[in-house]
C-alpha cells in the first residue's frame, strides 16, 4: 500500500503549442490546457478520475514513481486520497465489506459509500474506518508549487 498517491505527471507540448499531461504510472490517460497552469488543474482532475475507474473496476491502484526530469508531482484533491488510502487497506487486509460494517457499527450500505469514490464521505468517517483497518492518517503541508 502507497503511504502517498502524489503521482509525477509528463508535461510536453503539442504542434498546436498546448501544454498535454499524462501519468505515465497510470499508462493511459491525458489532458491537456492552453497554458501550463491551465494543464495542471486540469491533470488534477484527471488523477482524479484515474484512481476513481481503477477503484470502479476493483483494479491494484499503481505506486507512484518519483519525478524525474521534467516531471511534476500532481496531488490529488484530499477527499480522493483519502477515498483511496481507506480502497487500499480494505484490500490489503482481505476483509469483507460486511465485517468492517461490523467492526464500526455502520450498515454495510454506508461501507459500500465509503468505498465509492464517487460517493462523498466525510474526512473523519475515512479516518475511522482507517484505523480500524490498522492504518492513520497524517497530513502534510507544503509550499504552493
């Protein structure tokens, strides 16, 4: 399990002069802005979306490499992270989604919600069903790139 899901994106222009993002760690998927800062939001939500159909599909999330060259690191918007992080346990540990239910005295529908990336969930619920599972949270703040 990642401890992180900050992923390096590849930044390169086209012939039109737009500024084209791919995650080269996911192998499918671009975006792209007609200026570099208009390309970075935009590859902010397509990481997004990237973790989002591979937890649809029940799919290993890939670890992030490091940046190298001319990559950047695009993070994630947090309730994602946080969404993937909670995916990531509950497989790693084998356990079925009515047990954890259980273990935190929720129905196995609100399980199911926590799971659904596309489903809001609050950070703290997240946290709980996180510790459960033997893991934390921990947050880290850093300058505005």
């Amino acid at each position: 399990m990642s401890d992180t899901y900050n992923y390096p994106a590849e930044i390169e222009r086209d012939e039109d002069g737009r500024y084209v993002v791919a995650f080269p760690d996911f192998g499918w998927g671009a975006t792209d802005g007609a200026t570099r800062d208009e390309a970075m939001a935009e590859a902010r939500d397509l990481l997004r979306e990237l973790i989002a159909v591979t937890m649809r599909e029940g799919e290993d999330l890939p670890d992030p490499s490091r940046a190298a060259g001319q990559q950047a690191l695009v993070v994630p918007p947090v309730p994602i992270a946080l969404k993937a992080a909670l995916y990531e346990a509950f497989r790693e540990t084998g356990m079925s989604q009515r047990r954890l239910a259980k273990d935190l005295g929720v129905a196995e529908s609100e399980v199911r919600r926590m799971l659904n990336p596309d489903h809001a969930t609050r950070a703290g619920t997240i946290d709980r069903a996180l510790r459960r599972l033997g893991k934390r949270v921990t947050v880290t703040v850093g300058e505005a790139a």
